[in-house]
C-alpha cells in the first residue's frame, strides 16, 4: 500500500528517548473523554425518556438559576433562539470554517511528510476527491426545496401517501399555513413553512431535509464520513510509520522514579503528542469525528431502509412511552399502537428516498 523512506530524514524530529518525563495528561483527556459520552448518553437517554427529558430540563434551570444572572440567562436565551429556531448561516459557516482549518492542517503538515515518506499519491489524494464530491452534496442539501407545500400543490401531496389515522390523521390543517396537512408533513416552526415527507431541520445546512433533498442529504453524510474516516487513516499510518521508521518503541526511558522502563503505547502516544502536536490533535479530532458521523449515519441509514423519518421515529418513541406510568395523558385515553404502514421493502424505500419523482408518480397511479 505505502512505499518505504529514509528514517534519517526525521530523527532530528525527535528529543533524548531517555530522558523524557512520564505525563498523565491522557489519564486526563480519557477522563474527559468518558464524561463527553457520558453527557452524549444522557442526552440520548433524556430525548427517549420524556420523563428523564422534563427533569433534566428543570434540575438545569434551577442550578442554572443560582448560577448565572438573570440578564445573562436573558441574552443567552436569545443567542440560542437565534441560532436553533431561526434560518441563519452561522452553522453553515462554521461548518465550511472547521473543514477548512481541517484541510489546511491535512495539505500543510501531512501531505508533504507522507511524499517524503513515499506514500502514494492516490491515497493522499482521495480526502480531496471526497471533499470536493462533500460540497457538491452540501450545497446541494442547502439550496434545494425539501418540498413545500402551497396551495398549488396541496392536493398532490395529499395523495402521495396514506393516512394512518394515528400519527398521521385525515382532514387536519396547519393553523399556520392554513393548508390541509398530508400524510408524513409536518410545520417546521424554523423555516415556516410546511414540508413535504418531513424528516428533521438542520442548523448545518440551514435547511429542512424533507422528500427532495434528504437524497443529497444522505449522500453529504455518506462522503462526510468517509473523508473524516480516510483522512483518519492516512494520519493514523503516517505516525506508525515514523514510530516504525525511527525504532522509537524498542527504546527505553527514565520515570519519574529513576527507573528504566521500556517504552509502552501510552508513552509512545505522549512522545508523538510532544513530538507532533497539532498531528496528533488532528488525528485524534477526524477519529472521533468518524465515530460520530459513522453513527448517526448507520442511523440514517436504517431509517432510510424502513422508509421512515427521523420526525416519524421520534413521535413513534412518544406513542411508546405512552405506556410509561410516567407519560402525562387523560385517564381515560388509551394509547393507540403506531405501526409503520409505508415501508414497502428495502429496494422500494431506496428508491422513494433517492428518486422521489418516481416514486411519486407511481404512487399517483395506483
């Protein structure tokens, strides 16, 4: 896969081996690390359990209440509701700043040392060939309608998919917009307006992803993913190389304590910290990065497969904690069982999501 090199071109890029102090420093990052997740399930937890989700909500307000001025509380309550209720591009710039700052470290610090080290070119390339294909798709997600529903095509949509009468029940209006609401639609109280196959509002995208455009959605994921999960590789095997290259792990050092240890992953992890800092930041950023999108696209993904939305996921999460002694609702309301009732097989719902066309006209004739 990769060519050979010459260790001598970087052992000046490395200090005494035996002198170097053991750090704790990654005792500290995996403690972080494990309250990042532990705050990532909690709030998995917390949007699945609505119980869970009010207590959170008001054990943060009072801590929050003692914590932090009234007129602080105020303006933040403001910059949130700017950032996530209404349609603005500062997500999308930050999006397109962090790429570029990724990118940038990519092109400036590992690119040129893996042609040293006679990587091959085809390898190095493909995080620009993915990242090229990404903005496309970006752009795409962006600008495209989701399919908003007016007063010209209302009657088409509503012939579009069948009402189930639990989620989705007949003859009901959006007391916004003022149109007969079609099955799978929903308001998106963000952009205004009423969405056709209605999966989810993305701050990142600036955009509801609804029946026209959750195809390119999907596809920015997709190449999202694997340019983070490609650019992760090809660090990944750069500084294994050089641990190779430069025989850095049969060395030994000299602890804290004066004693001869031989050298370990998590010192060789520390060294390359020290030796290659924003590498090994970079490596350890595009890593998680791929966990996370990799993810939520398997989620996506599944989704997609059983021809349901992300908005349909979660109102089905609602209709099952109906049967939770916690869920608030009317004595005498029995919970109604909701059952997806548009999933047509895996190559049917493929096609609906990534033809939308077709599929919407085939559904017209029948």
């Amino acid at each position: 896969m990769f060519g050979g090199g010459t260790p001598e071109l970087y052992a000046e890029s490395y200090p005494d081996k035996r002198n170097i102090p053991r750090m704790d420093f990654l005792v500290l990052f995996f403690l972080y690390l494990a309250l990042v997740l532990l705050g990532f399930v909690m709030i998995c937890v917390g949007s699945k359990t609505h119980y869970l989700q009010g207590l959170i909500s008001r054990g943060a307000q009072v801590i929050f209440s003692y914590i932090i001025p009234e007129c602080l509380q105020r303006a933040v309550l403001r910059v949130l509701h700017y950032l996530f209720h209404t349609r603005n591009y500062t997500f999308v710039i930050l999006h397109l700043i962090l790429q570029g700052m990724v990118y940038t470290e990519y092109t400036w610090e590992i690119f040129g040392l893996c042609q040293q080290l006679e990587f091959s070119l085809y390898y190095l390339f493909l995080p620009y060939l993915l990242l090229i294909v990404n903005l496309v798709f970006f752009t795409l997600s962006c600008v495209t309608d989701p399919g908003t529903i007016t007063k010209a095509n209302e009657l088409l949509f509503l012939q579009v998919y069948e009402f189930d009468e639990v989620m989705f029940p007949k003859n009901v209006r959006c007391p916004t917009c003022d149109l007969r609401k079609p099955a799978r639609s929903k308001h998106c109280s963000v952009c205004n307006r009423c969405v056709h196959r209605f999966d989810h509002h993305c701050v990142w995208v600036n955009n509801c992803v609804g029946a026209w455009n959750t195809r390119y959605f999907l596809s920015y994921l997709l190449t999202l993913t694997a340019s983070a999960a490609t650019m992760a590789v090809v660090s990944t095997v750069f500084l294994v190389r050089l641990v190779v290259m430069s025989d850095v792990y049969l060395q030994t050092y000299v602890d804290d304590l004066g004693h001869l240890q031989v050298v370990d992953t998590v010192f060789l992890v520390q060294y390359l910290f020290l030796t290659f800092p924003r590498i090994v930041f970079l490596v350890g950023f595009v890593v998680v990065l791929s966990f996370l999108l990799g993810g939520y696209l398997c989620f996506s993904l599944y989704l997609a497969a059983i021809n349901q939305t992300t908005n349909e996921w979660y109102k089905g999460s609602r209709a099952w904690c109906q049967h939770c002694p916690h869920m608030a609702r009317p004595p005498a309301a029995e919970p109604q069982a909701y059952r997806n009732i548009h999933s047509h097989g895996l190559w049917s719902n493929l096609r609906e999501i990534f033809l939308p066309a077709t599929a919407r006209y085939e559904r017209k004739k029948k």
